[in-house]
C-alpha cells in the first residue's frame, strides 16, 4: 500500500486512461438568438418527450444556467443528461453528470447503465473527469468517490491509485465514504491484500468499513474472510447493522458453510433481527444454497410478511434442487396472496428446469410467460434457445430467431452468442457463420463457438482460418479456444494433433486446464482407445488437475467399453471418496458402466438412489433393460417416468421400441411406435424404423416386415437392411434374405460380416455353389471374414480367446471341456451341429462347436475361479444357438451364474435359464 499511495501527480493533471481527449470536450451549450420563456421552458422538463433535437436540449440547458429561480434540482439533471444522449452528445451529458448531478450517491450507477444503453463507451467518463481536472476544476468528495466506484467496475487500475495519491494530499483520506470507496476499489482491481491494507490504516472503523471490507472479501470469492471479519466485528464490539448480516448469509450461501450460517442464524435471533424482511430473504438463500431446502422453508413459513423477493428465493430454492411440485405449489400460492410474478420469478423457473434437463417444460414455461403478458427478456429467451438446442429443433429455432429479431433482442450479445451456438450444435454451420458475420461486435465465446463447431465437424481448415482471423482482429486465442480445436481432433481421432495443441498452449504459456485432459481422455474412449483414455487420466493426476464430474465420465465410458467391471467398480469407489456420485451426469455414467460391464442390478440400485434424475437417466435405464432383455420391466418404467410428468424425445422411443423387440412384445411395440407421433408429437427417425423391421422379423413376419420398408417416409439405410438380413437367417427366408444382402452390399461393400451372414443362408439351405461364389466375391473386394474372439477377465488379469491363436492353457481347458460335454450329454445336451456353416461330416461339425471361443471362455472361467463367483464373458460378434443351450447346461452343472456379453446384447444364465427367455 506505502509503494502505491507514493504515486504522486507531477501536475493538476491526471492520467487519462485513453491517451488522446478532443479539446472541445467540453464545450459549453451554444446559446441562440433568441431566449425561451420560463413556462415554456418549465412544459420540456414536465413533458421530455417534446424535446426533440440536440439544438433545443442546448436552448434548455443554457436556460437553466441563466435562470436561478429554475434550480438545478436532479430531475431537471436528469432530463438533460437523457436528452443529451438520446442525441449521442455524450460529452454534454458528463459535464452535467460532473457538475452537479454525480453528487448523488443513489444515482451514479443508474447513470452508468444508461450512459452505456445508448451507445456510449464508459472510458470516455473517466476521460471526461481527468479532462476537467485538468482544466483546473476541483472535485469534492463526493465526486472523488463516484468516480472511484466507476474505476472499480472498469478495472481502471492506476488511474484509481493516482487518485487515492491526490486524496492524500488533499487530506481527503480520512473521509469515510471514499474510504470505502477506495476498499471497493481495491478490492476489485488489485485483490483482497491492498483492500486489507486500506482497511488497517483507518484508526476508527464503523459498521460501513467492516461492511466494505465484507464485500470485498467476497467479490474476490474469499468467503471465510468475509466471515473473519465479522467475528472481529464482535470482538471490537461494533454493533452488525442488517446489511452487514446480509453479506455474511451472503458469504455462508456462496462457500457452502452452513454451521457458520446457523450460528448467524442465532445471532439474529439474540438480536431481535428475525422480523426484517431483507434479511430473511437472505436466510432463505443461505439455507438453500447450502442444500437444506426444508429449513429455507421453515424460515419462510415463519415470516409475518413476504415480498416479491421474499417469493422469488424460495421458488428459487425449490427448482434449483429440482422440488419443482413445491415449486409450483408457491408460484400458485403467489396469486391467493394478490402478489404478482415478475420476471425474476419466471426467469428462475425457467433456468431450474434447463439446468435439471427439462426442454419441454422449460418452452412451456416460457409459453405460459406470454400468455401471462410478461414480455421476456434476455434471461428469458436464452433458457428457451438453449432447450431447444438440446432438442435439436432446428425449426423451432429458427421461428425463436425470428421472435428475437422482431422483439429487438437481436442487439443483446448474450442472445447473439446463444443462437450462433445453437446453430453450431445443429450442425448449420453454413448459416452459424453468416449470422457470425452479421454480428456487428464478437465476443471470445463466438469465435470458440463457431472455432468449436468447425472443428467438431472435421472441417479443421476452416477452424485454423478462423483462429488466424481472430489473431488478425487483435482478439487473442484463450484456453477455451484452444481447447475447442483440441475436443475436436480429440473427437474426430486426431490425437496426435490434439497433443500438438497442448504443446502450443505450453508455447502461448498456457498450462492445460481440466477441460484440455477431459478433451484428450473423452477422445479417446469415443474413438476406442480406450487404454489410452485411463493412460491420459492417470498423467492428469500426476500433474495435479483435479478431475470434475465430465472426466469421470469420460473416463467411466473408457472402462464400460472395455467392459472392465472391476476398473469400474475402481472409479465407483473413488467417486464416492470424492463425492462425484452425488452428480447427476456422473451417476448417468455409472450406470452406464455397469450395465455395459454386465451388472445390471448395480446400475438398477443407483437408479433408484438418484434423487434427481434427467431424461438422459431415465432412458440409460431403460435402455438397460432392453440390452438385458427385461422389457416389461423396460415399459414399467416408462409408464413410471410418464407418471411423474416426465417428457420422452426421441431416445427414450428407441430404448422402448428395443426393450420391445429384444422380448418379442410385437403388440406392445406397435403401441408405442404409432404413439410417438400420436401423443409426443415426435417425428419417427430411420432408428426407430430400424427397430420395427427388428421387431417384426424377430417374430417372423417377415413379408410385414418388407411391406414396412416399402413404405417408409425414410430411406431405409444398413441398420434396417442388416436387421432384415439377419432375421432371414433365423427363420431361413432365402429370398428377402438376397434382397436385404444386395443392399447391404451396395451401402456397406467393405463390411464382410454381411456377406458371412448370407453365406451362412446359403448353408442352411446347403447351396455350396452359391457360398462359394459369394466367398469368391469376398476374395475380389479384397475382404477377408472376421474371425471372432472372446475375453475373460480373471484377477485383474485379461484372457483372450481367438479362433487364429491358441491359449496358453489350451491343453487343460479342452480336457475340461471334455468332460463338461459328457456330463451335459448325460443330462440332455444335444450339440446343434445347425450352428456350423461348413460342408463337413456331423463328427467333425461337433469338434468346430467345442472350438467356439466362448465356450473355451467359459470352461476357463470354471478352472481358475473356484470362489463361486459369476463367470463374465465377452464375445466380439453374435452368440451361436449351439453356445446358448451349452451354457444354460453349464450354469445348472456347475451351479454359477455366467454373463455373457455378445456383439448383439446380454445374455445372463442362471440355473438353466437364460434372460432373453431364447428370444434372440
């Protein structure tokens, strides 16, 4: 502080903090020939509107200054401080500002704002005050102090400490209110430290210093300090007035400490302060803030008056922890108390529910809004852009578009950056970049938008040119900017170059933040590298990033591809250290990891925990279920969600319509599919499609099936065709069979496993000469088939099982094997030699059936794993019929339950029976 306060002016001057000032800055109003009346001139004042141009507000203004009787009160201030800007005459409207008007503590910051509504630059109020300091024009304190506030919000650093070293000179420094000034000053622009300092040097301290030093502490996020401060309060015996007892429920809200909020709970008890309505309001935050909803409610119940604010907290309170019934029950209760909702009240509503994922509700809030006749504002339209960019309707974009042109919100960067983004995300990247271009300023977030889009969409050229761009206009690339190309070559597989943009950010002296390490482990767990993902995380730490609820995610998605169960149970354990288990999109992630790692009854139990669950939740669950082959229990639990007023898109109907078709329910899966247009007013996409041919193969009506795609609004693409294809197989449909291959061939030409699956046709129908020629064709598009593998993890030691390379262990495992066989053969177990698709004797047919690798998988498992353990297998394509019916022998034999994850879904036996119920 010493080494600031020295800095000392050499002249009557301060720095301005614009180099160059026009001389004629202030210019005092030209007065014309002729002087208007008094009664006349009085009419402007009662009516502004009638003034009309800038040479009329001179005429006025000049009036007033010759006319004492008129008084230079604040109102008649104000209307030439308008008028002047309304006219874009901003040095006029300072000069009335500085001369009088900036006196007023209530009204600087009011000033501010509509200094800069009408288009003026900020700075140029600090250039007006050096200016007439300059010019020999002294300043009270008043005046010392307002300018001081606007420093403060314009981060004006040394233009602030030049005039905390004129006040010294002008003995000025003892003055309360710039002292305090000074300490928002401060704490603003230089940190907490030199605010302390401020602070210290002041020999008497009143409530409005400890309140200062308060606040400061708290803009630089220093919420134990704030409260520090208030404890010494009590020890210097200075009585806490309620602004005081405000800011520290303030800082107990905003650093979550909620003993510390109870004891100043007490304290206001102990001082009769429980009655004030401000700051019971601020008690309600506190609470709420600190996730003890009920005792906000309590504290709310308890109160003999409310105010709008007092209403607006509490609804608040309720939507931000997702109590949107109780929520709703006080916005009703609202209008029995004769209180109107403002647009704070429909803004919190409105954030609550984007924040908790629920799109739908959130256009219908904003729907009942106008029908309320609120008009929105900014803080209202952008929740809506964004849910419905989480919808992916781009139409209905494009119409709240059109909303935001005609209702002037265009002009609001907020709103500008929220619909470039929306389009970004849609994908539109032609007409996300001409609206970029039709912005008339850019902020950092648009350029990272559109940078993100470009990259995200493999269209790296256009990224990088818009990056040099951005350089071009004197814009410096931030971390997010660079992470955005890095998410990009992360995304598209590029890692390689995704590392040579840590590298740069090294160079630029950037140091890769979490978002970078997210960035590089998502990449890699979405592209299948997923040793790579854990390899990036384990690096992450030994940096010393600490990962947030998006990196465990990422790093739960690596481990559920892997279907490594005892990794995931790893992270699930460290989430719990961690308390990452209590976030939403972290919990989605376990769940997932699970289901995938073959536990369904874990990710079922996390379910049920979750207390607020999105719709991305819900549809993991059900989507679960379909993989397992539960799908009464699937549609259960869309009847549920449908119950708790919970909205299904597009996902949960193809998790729904797969839990349909993986249980044969042909009836049910009609329902739904005709529904979703019907009662959602969702539009069927080529999944959904996909999953009706599936459905209606499976049960073999496979003439309904390719009537279906006939009549399609979709073209039909390789899922559909595939699904048709392998339905042909199981109920051996020759013709529809060639029908569905020859379009595969044409969509898919690399994909060898169709042309294995029409080969296997051919066999069943034992066509030698057509599986030859079809190996043939194989063989000219340089295609060789896939062999298929299977893996076991035993001890945290992975075991792989492939039909090119022999086990280790293989000379035991057959001979257990063997004997397993026998004793099957014995209980019933009939080899279906049908699952071999080779012209070769019914002997030899059996010995290919003991080779299939998840049966080698399993035989394994039963050797090294004698604790009773259920035995999980993964196998790289479809599980044979022969393999199904072993297993189900096996699990009864040697009584274990054994998972099985196939390239299709899950199959868990237990005691002789399988979960798909043999509908697969």
């Amino acid at each position: 502080m010493e080494k600031l306060a020295a800095i000392t002016t050499t002249s009557n001057t301060f720095t301005s903090p614009v180099l160059q000032t026009p001389s004629s800055f202030w210019k005092l109003p030209r007065i014309n020939s002729y002087n208007l009346q008094l009664p006349l001139v009085s009419d402007y004042f009662d009516d502004p509107g009638k003034i009309n141009s800038i040479t009329l507000v001179n005429q006025l203004h000049a009036q007033v200054i010759k006319l004492p009787q008129m008084g230079h009160s604040d109102e008649i201030s104000q209307v030439l401080i308008t008028s002047y800007l309304k006219f874009q005459d901003f040095e006029s409207a300072l000069m009335v500002f500085f001369r009088g008007f900036g006196r007023n503590f209530v009204v600087w910051k009011s000033f501010l704002e509509e200094f800069k509504s009408f288009g003026g630059n900020p700075v140029e109020i600090l250039e007006g005050f050096c200016e007439l300091h300059g010019k020999g024009v002294e300043f009270d304190s008043k005046i010392l102090t307002v300018v001081l506030k606007i420093c403060a919000i314009l981060m004006s650093k040394w233009l602030g400490v030049e005039i905390h070293a004129s006040l010294i000179k002008r003995g000025f420094d003892t003055d309360v209110y710039l002292k305090s000034a000074l300490m928002n000053f401060y704490g603003r622009c230089w940190g907490t430290g030199y605010a302390d300092k401020v602070f210290d040097e002041m020999p008497e301290r009143g409530v409005a210093l400890w309140n200062e030093a308060m606040v400061a502490a708290i803009q630089n996020e220093n919420y134990m300090k704030a409260l520090q401060y208030f404890q010494e309060m009590q020890f210097m015996s200075v009585k806490a007035d309620n602004f005081t007892i405000g800011k520290a429920l303030q800082a107990c809200a905003k650093g979550r400490t909620i003993d510390e909020g109870r004891q100043i709970h007490g304290y206001m008890f102990r001082n009769y302060m429980e009655k004030d309505l401000a700051i019971c309001n601020s008690l309600i935050n506190m609470y709420a803030k600190n996730n003890k909803v009920e005792l906000a409610r309590k504290v709310f119940d308890s109160m003999d008056n409310y105010s709008l604010s007092s209403w607006n907290t509490m609804i608040s309170a309720y939507a931000s922890v997702g109590s949107f019934d109780d929520a709703m029950e006080l916005f009703h209760r609202m209008e029995f108390h004769n209180v109107e909702p403002d647009i704070v009240t429909w803004n919190s509503l409105l954030s609550s529910h984007l924040q908790h994922g629920l799109y739908h509700q959130v256009l219908n809030i904003l729907r009942n809004m106008l029908v309320a006749k609120l008009q929105p504002n900014s803080s209202s339209i952008t929740p809506a852009i964004q849910a419905i960019n989480e919808l992916n309707w781009i139409k209905l974009g494009k119409e709240m578009h059109c909303y935001v042109l005609k209702n002037g919100f265009h002009c609001d960067l907020y709103v500008q950056t929220t619909l470039l983004n929306m389009y970004v995300k849609n994908g539109e990247l032609i007409k996300a970049r001409a609206f970029f271009d039709l912005m008339k300023t850019w902020n950092i977030v648009a350029w990272n938008s559109l940078i993100s889009g470009y990259s995200s969409n493999g269209l790296f050229d256009d990224a990088v040119r818009l990056l040099n761009q951005m350089e071009e206009e004197d814009i410096n690339p931030d971390i997010m900017t660079l992470n955005s190309l890095l998410s990009g070559y992360s995304l598209n597989g590029r890692i390689e170059d995704a590392l040579a943009v840590v590298e740069k950010m090294e160079i630029l002296g950037m140091e890769p933040n979490v978002v970078s390490w997210t960035a590089l482990i998502s990449g890699c767990s979405q592209n299948g590298k997923y040793k790579d993902s854990l390899s990036f995380f384990k690096k992450m730490v030994e940096e010393g990033i600490n990962p947030n609820a998006s990196t465990i995610s990422s790093l739960l998605q690596a481990s559920a591809g892997m279907s490594c169960l005892q990794k995931g149970k790893e992270i699930h354990s460290w989430c719990l250290r961690n308390r990452f288990d209590e976030d939403v999109l972290v919990a989605t992630a376990l769940m997932q990891m699970y289901i995938k790692s073959g536990s369904l009854q874990s990710a079922s139990e996390i379910f049920r925990w979750m207390k607020n669950k999105t719709i991305a939740t819900w549809n993991c669950m059900i989507m679960g279920y379909a993989a397992y082959n539960h799908g009464e229990e699937g549609i259960m639990l869309f009847k549920e969600m449908r119950d708790l007023g919970i909205h299904p898109d597009a996902i949960t109907f193809t998790a729904l319509l797969s839990c349909c078709k993986n249980s044969g329910l042909l009836d049910e899966g009609w329902k739904y599919f005709d529904s979703m247009k019907a009662e959602y007013c969702i539009v069927p996409t080529i999944e959904h499609y996909s999953c009706m041919v599936d459905l209606l193969g499976r049960a073999g009506y496979l003439d309904e099936a390719w009537d279906f795609i006939k009549t399609m609004p979709v073209e039909p693409d390789a899922s559909v065709w595939g699904s048709l294809l392998q339905s042909c197989r199981v109920h051996n449909n020759l013709k529809l069979g060639k029908i569905a291959a020859k379009n595969l061939f044409e969509l898919e030409p690399k994909n060898s496993a169709n042309y294995v699956i029409l080969m296997n046709l051919y066999t069943i129908s034992s066509r030698w000469e057509d599986v030859d020629r079809v190996r043939e064709e194989m063989t000219a598009q340089g295609l060789k088939i896939q062999f298929g593998w299977s893996w076991i993890e035993i001890y945290r030691k992975v075991h792989i099982f492939s039909e090119e390379k022999p086990h280790p262990d293989t000379g035991n495992i057959y001979f257990e094997l063997y004997h397993l066989i026998s004793e099957m053969k014995k209980a019933g177990y009939i080899p279906d030699i049908k699952s071999v698709y080779q012209d070769i004797d019914d002997a030899d047919k059996e010995k290919v059936l003991l080779s299939h690798t998840e049966k080698l998988a399993i035989t394994y498992g039963l050797l090294k794993m004698k604790d009773g353990s259920p035995i999980r297998v993964i196998k790289s394509t479809r599980m044979c019929s022969d393999c199904h019916t072993a297993a189900k022998f096996i699990s009864v034999l040697r009584k274990r339950e054994i998972i099985l994850k196939d390239g299709v879904r899950f199959h868990h036996f237990q005691e002789g029976r399988c979960s798909c119920n043999d509908h697969w």
